[in-house]
C-alpha cells in the first residue's frame, strides 16, 4: 500500500479542489492549525492520498462495501416497518468516514452498529446482521511478504495491520519463513485477522508447504496459497489496483443466482464482470487506454460469451465456483514462463474441463489501468509475450483439437489470432518496403516504369493497409461500444477528439510493441513478468528510460525503415513524381515518426528544453559509465546492452538460426548500394561485392588499432596516441586522394557508402551476439562491445535530434501540454515543473 508524502504532495498539485475539500473536512473534524496536517492527522492525509491513487488501500475500501451492504441487507430483511420508518429519520444526519469513503449512518435504526467505528456499543453487543455478514463475507489479501515486513519492521506491515484492524472482514495470508537453525528453512502458509477483543493480531491457520513458493509465476503462486484459506460457494478474484462501489456491492446476490442458471446444458463455472475504466481522465494517453479497455470488457466480453461461446477469464473481477475450481487445479496455473498470462489459463482449464463461462453486465467493479506509456508498454509487453507462449502451450493445441470448426475460428482471433495478425500488419510492410527497395536498386523498377506509369492496384492495396496500420479498423469496436454508451454522435466526437490528440500516433507505437514481444516470444521464448506499477505519471522520464526500453523494440527499427526510405527515394524513378512517391510510402513514413516520437510525445515536459539537454547529458554518462559486475541496468550501458541478450542465450538452436537469417537482411544495404558508387563504374559482377568487404574488414582494423594505442598510450604517454591518430588520418586522405586519380570513385561515395556499411556493421554485431559463447572468451569480443557502444550512441543521437529540434521551437511544450492533458493535469505539471526545476530532480 503507497501512502507517503510523495504521492500526497503530487496529488495536492492537480487535486486542488480535493485538496480544499479535504482541509476543510479536517478543520470541521477538529484541525485548528493546517500545519496540523502532517502531524496529528497524517493518517488522514495519507488515506486521502491513497484512494486518489491505484493502492491497496483503495481496493480494501472498495471491497468492504460487500461487508456494508450484507448487513444492510440483513438488517432489512428482518426489520419491522416502524424499525424501518424510524430508522430513514435516524439516517438524515450522515457523515464521511475518515477510513472509509462511503457514507455511514451515526447509529443504526435498532441501536446497533451497522459499522465498528460508528457506535461506541461494546463489541460483546453486536447484532444479527454482523453474525450475517461476517459468516457471507470474508476478504483475503494474498500478500506473500507480509511476514518479512513484519519481521523487519517495515512501516508497510503497520499499515496493513490497520486496514485490518479497522476492517472486521478482513484476512491477510502471507508466507512466513521459519528457520530451523541448521541453515535450512520452512515455509508455511499463514491466516492473520486482526482479533477485536484482544486488540491485536491472531493467527486463525497454519499449514506447513513443503518448500519455497516462488516456483513459479508470483502472482499465481500468490492466489494458489491464499485460495485454501477462502470458504463460501463462490469467490470472486481481485486485483490491487482495483475499487468497487456500494451500489454494486448491493446486487451481488443477485449475481450468484445465476449459478443456479442453465445455460445451454450447463451451470455456469465462471460469472463474468464488466469493469468500470476510472483512470480514463487523467491525460489522453489514459483515456485511450480506457476506451480501449472499456470496448473489451463490456462489448467485446459480451459478444465472445453469447453467442460466441469461446469467453475465457481474461482478467478480474469474475466470480469462480470455488468447489468446482478446489476439485480442478485451482484458479490459476503457475508453471513459469509458460503461464506468464496467468488469467486466461483458468478459462482453458475450465473450458477443457466441461466448465461454463458466462457475462453479466448488471453489476461492475472499478479498475485502474496503467496510464502512462512506459507503464502501458511494459504492460502490452508482458500481454504480448504470454500470447507468444500460450501458442506454445498444451492448453491451446488441445482446444484447437476439441472446439467445433466455428468456436476455434473465433477463439483465434480473440487471443493469438490478434497478435499474430498485428505481427502480419507490420511484417507487411517489411516486406513491401525491401520488395521496393530491391526493385529500385536492381532497376527492375525503371524498366516497369518505362513500360507503364500505372500504379492504381497498388495504391489501392497500399490504402486498406494504411487503414488497419493506423489503428482505424481496430478503433471500430470502440466506436460502437461508445454508441451504445453515449449515443452514435458522442461516439464520433470522442473519435475525432482523440484522432486530433494523436491517438493513431499512440495506437501505432502499440502495434511495435506487441509485434517485438510476440514475436521475440515465438522465436527464442522466455517471456518474463514485467512490473508495470501504478504510480502518478506527472513526472517526468529520462531520455535513457526510453532509450532502454524502446531501443530494441522501436527506435532502431524506426530507424531501419527510415534509412529503408531514404535510400529508396534516392533510387527510385517514382521519385520524380512526388505525389505517387508520398501515396506509396505515407504509411511507413507515418509507421517510423510514431515509433521514434511517440516515447516523447506522451511524455510530461518531453519538448522542455532544459530537460531535454540534461536528458541527452544523462544519456552519455550512462553509455560510457562501466560500473562494476554489480551495476543495474539502468547505471550502466553495458549491463543493460547483454541484458537485452538474454533470450539468445535460453534459445534453442533453430532460434538462433532464424536470428541469423534475419540479421542478413543488414547486408543486402551495402549488397545494393556499392553498385551504384562512382568507383563501381557501372559493373554488375560479383566481384564489386566481396571487394566492397574490404572497406569494412580495414575499419574495422583501424578501429582496433585506435583502441589499443588509447588504451596502452592515452594515460601516460599521450603524445603517442596522437601520432597514431595523425598516421591514419593522413594515411585515409592519401587513400581518398588516390582513388579520386586513378578510380571512378566520387567525393559524393564516401557519404552514399556510409549508407551500406553502417547498416553491415550493426549485422555483424547482432550475428556476433549469437555466437557470444564461442567469441566472449577472445580478443574479438571487446571490439564487438566497443562498437556496440558507438552504435548505440549514433542511434541515440539521431532519435535525440528531431526531439532537441521540436524542444528548441518556441511554444511546442505548453501546447503538447495543453493537448495531450486535461486542464487539471497541465495545471499539475506547471507547478510540478517549478517544484522540480532542478537538475538533479529533472
């Protein structure tokens, strides 16, 4: 649970009228001086902080309304009509729970507490409808550490003591770790409620496990323990970002009728839920994740329940059978790596096992959703990268074995036929973009176009895939999911709206997303969880965060096609007709600006000037800092370039193989290039290729040769160092000198060749990267590296330019502040800017 003065001073900056609101509760509850705040009501003030964010602390609140609203129900249903009638007048007078935002009544119409903080009534005094309640409900939070913390007496286990301590229906299961004195450990699995009477916590189970838990996925290995401990008919699966309301709470019994249903020949085994998207106002980022989520969870759900029939459990807040899951595996699977998208394999185990799953949308629980874009990748990575290993899964092949001809078809497209088809979309245009590149270069091109200027079929195919490229046809599910909602014009407004708040740009980066992780997934596997957080997005990320995370999925991707244009244009006889050029390659231009901007675009204070100069000043220390063998990522450019080779060294064979294969796509740059140099004087043999690798295997020496004078000669004897510089650059003008005087060379070659052989050298490294087993124990290696480095530095140097460019335009920052966020927001982050104007804090 987050409740510190951090998140409460960011809240205070763009929740002002809460803030108000809320400082004036206090001064009505007693707070004579506001300094007061942070002393005698801090518990207040933090509180307040935490239901503003996505904690646990929200989500305990939230779910406590089922506690209400059982004792109300209780008391109702055994209330006589003058119990009733006095009590709507004892209820007039209402007040705001300080742990609770909802609404409590003083004292109940009989006298008894309908909650533990609302009557001074001795506990020993209770009424009916708490027995009631408290034998319906029961909340467990699955926390595994809970133990550690209390043992290392960290202030985060005081603070679930208190939610438990002011919650009666409220249980915590963690694992605690015993020490048996012989280095050896036990592990338990421990029920903790907080006792009333005794004023503090008790221990209600214990049960011994036979070893450590963490064998698998956390977050299903954490539902596993705790699901023992639940008891009841049904049990309803949350998260920690998640919130409910008193409404709600009320209809939940009516829901559990509906296992009493036949649907078809069965009972239902799972009730589906909608969610209710709060995070949607925030900033237009998050409002694009809410209508995207919102058309999933309500439309979508609907339709794949009835008349589909192929819904899965695609996340909470559905209600399980408990008796029918206890005999059947549990609710989660947790084999690691394998059920990295734990939700959705309950919904395979159900369905494989004779289980219904419906879709109810008579009640709703809130939902926070990840609102910024590194929270938003991370967390589409991880979605991405559990598909890629769910089509490697036993669960998929035996449903695409036993569902009817139909039922498969759509079960494809709802979960891997999605990525797979976003895979398509963008190998699509990998594949047109080198198919045009290589007719250019060979001229087979100009030869077609001497015979006919006709480019109509292709215009027209190249439109539809600048549709779905766009994210136009998958917005379409949103659009009537909003139709429904709010009516078709609202829904056509909000289109627009976001269209102009660049939500294509957004939606676009997504596709390079899914498409990197899925298809790294398929090729090398070992998907990984990826903790996105949920934490306030009104600060700003560094250029090297970007860098780090959308290096290998975007940037240098980006960068490919764009050099893949360039080339092209420079090549092409449709160049010289502009408008069919910019028909062709639109998309790809729009593809490779949306994967370059897109990180900075959405980010706060992304085009501020001064941050931006000392991002780009942060960027080059931490590419040259070396660190030690205990760096993290984020310290050191060299931990983070072999972390990021990880899923070359847990790939089979065939893996690295394909790896290879794709890497040889680099060559075929400087294949098509050197053929159009001066000094190529217009032959076509094979020779001009392999001589071509001359160039490369001599910079490479010189490259070498440089290094080891720097490092034997640099710190001493410098002016050594010098002289071997002077010797080659001396030694390169008399080389350039006499192929001008004796070749066809050109001046203009040395610029159109560094087009073929950068790309060569960034392939050899990759191909290098696969055979780092047998290169790292020799001298070649540390080149590699080094050139690694001056790579990656060139690369982030050309993404840095056209955001110093933009940053350095007079007026670009306040209005990609005034467009991309609510007024709230933007009045938020003028002041976070002054408070944090500093570049330490930048």
């Amino acid at each position: 649970m987050k409740m510190g003065f951090q998140s409460c001073t960011i809240c205070r900056l763009y929740i002002t009228d809460e803030w108000k609101n809320f400082m004036e509760r206090m001064r009505r509850e007693g707070m004579v001086n506001d300094r007061e705040i942070w002393t005698d009501k801090l518990r207040d003030l933090r509180l307040w902080a935490s239901y503003r964010g996505q904690t646990l602390a929200r989500t305990v609140r939230g779910m406590m309304y089922y506690y209400r609203a059982l004792k109300m129900l209780a008391f109702l249903d055994s209330a006589s009509e003058m119990d009733i009638r006095e009590g709507s007048r004892e209820l007039g007078p209402m007040r705001r729970d300080s742990g609770l935002d909802g609404f409590i009544s003083e004292r109940s119409p009989s006298s008894k507490s309908l909650s533990r903080n609302s009557s001074s009534v001795s506990l020993l005094f209770k009424g009916h409808e708490y027995g009631t309640a408290m034998m319906k409900f029961t909340y467990v939070v699955a926390c595994q550490i809970y133990g550690t913390q209390k043992a290392k007496k960290d202030p985060n286990a005081e603070e679930i003591l208190y939610l438990m301590k002011n919650n009666d229906a409220l249980r915590v299961a963690y694992v605690d770790e015993v020490s048996t004195g012989r280095d050896e450990m036990e592990y338990f699995s421990v029920l903790v409620k907080y006792d009333q009477l005794l004023e503090r916590e008790v221990e209600i189970y214990r049960i011994k496990l036979p070893g450590p838990l963490k064998l698998g996925e956390g977050k299903p290995e954490n539902q596993n323990h705790a699901a023992i401990f639940t008891r009841g008919d049904a049990v309803q699966t949350i998260d920690m970002n998640q919130d409910n309301y008193f409404e709600e709470a009320l209809k939940m019994r009516n829901l559990l009728e509906e296992y009493r249903r036949y649907y078809g020949i069965r009972k239902p085994t799972i009730l589906g839920v909608r969610e209710h998207i709060f995070t949607g106002s925030v900033s237009s980022l998050a409002w694009f994740m809410s209508a995207q989520e919102t058309s999933f969870v309500t439309l979508g759900q609907r339709v794949l329940a009835d008349p589909l029939k192929i819904r899965m459990h695609y996340g909470h807040p559905d209600v399980f059978d408990r008796f029918w899951f206890l005999t059947r595996g549990g609710i989660s699977k947790a084999s690691r790596v394998i059920n990295i998208s734990e939700d959705i394999f309950a919904g395979f185990n159900c369905t494989l096992r004779g289980g219904n799953v419906t879709h109810h949308e008579y009640i709703q629980v809130g939902k926070g959703r990840d609102v910024g874009l590194n929270q938003v990748s991370m967390f589409e990575a991880k979605v991405a990268s559990g598909n890629g290993e769910q089509i490697l899964s036993r669960d998929v092949y035996r449903l695409g074995h036993r569902l009817d001809f139909f039922r498969m078809l759509s079960f494809f497209y709802t979960t891997v036929g999605f990525f797979f088809n976003t895979m398509m979309v963008i190998l699509t245009v990998y594949a047109f973009l080198w198919g045009r590149l290589y007719l250019a270069l060979s001229g087979v091109e100009a030869a077609i176009e001497s015979n006919s200027n006709n480019n109509k079929a292709l215009g027209t195919i190249l439109n539809q895939q600048f549709i779905i490229q766009l994210g136009l046809f998958t917005a379409l599910p949103m659009i009537v999911e909003n139709s429904l909602e709010h009516g078709f014009l609202q829904a056509i407004w909000d289109f627009l709206t976001m269209q102009l708040q660049l939500s294509s740009v957004f939606y676009t980066f997504s596709m390079g997303t899914r498409t990197h992780f899925f298809g790294r997934t398929i090729l090398h596997g070992g998907a990984k969880y990826r903790a996105t957080g949920r934490g306030f997005v009104v600060q700003h990320k560094v250029f090297a965060e970007n860098y780090r995370l959308y290096a290998r999925s975007h940037f240098i991707k980006a960068i490919e096609l764009g050099l893949i244009l360039t080339v092209y244009a420079s090549h092409t006889s449709i160049a010289t007709n502009t408008f069919v050029y910019i028909a062709l390659t639109i998309s790809s231009w729009f593809l490779v600006a949306s994967w370059i901007m897109a990180p900075f675009v959405f980010n706060p204070s992304g085009f501020d000037w001064l941050k931006t100069v000392y991002d780009f000043d942060d960027f080059m220390n931490w590419i040259w800092f070396r660190g030690s063998v205990f760096a993290k990522a984020e310290q050191s450019w060299e931990r983070w370039w072999y972390e990021e080779q990880d899923h070359l060294r847990t790939t089979g064979l065939w893996g690295k193989l394909l790896e290879i294969i794709l890497d040889i796509r680099f060559f075929f740059f400087q294949y098509g290039i050197v053929y159009q140099l001066g000094i190529a004087a217009g032959n076509t043999s094979i020779a001009v290729y392999l001589l071509s690798w001359i160039f490369v295997f001599v910079a490479f020496g010189i490259y070498v040769v440089v290094a080891y004078a720097r490092n034997k000669y640099a710190a001493k004897e410098h002016i050594y160092y010098r002289l071997v510089q002077f010797l080659v650059i001396i030694l390169a003008i008399l080389v350039i000198i006499a192929l001008l005087q004796f070749t066809g060379f050109k001046f203009m070659d040395i610029f159109t060749s560094m087009l073929a052989f950068i790309p060569t050298g960034w392939g050899l490294i990759l191909i290098a990267q696969v055979f780092r087993p047998f290169l790292q124990s020799t001298i070649i290696w540390e080149g590699v590296v080094s050139v690694a480095r001056l790579y990656d530095i060139l690369f982030g140097v050309i993404v840095m330019v056209p955001v110093a460019l933009l940053s350095w335009l007079p007026g670009f920052q306040s209005m990609q502040t005034r467009v991309l966020f609510n007024e709230a927001f933007s009045r938020g982050l003028r002041i976070f800017q002054i408070v944090t104007g500093k570049k330490s804090n930048s």
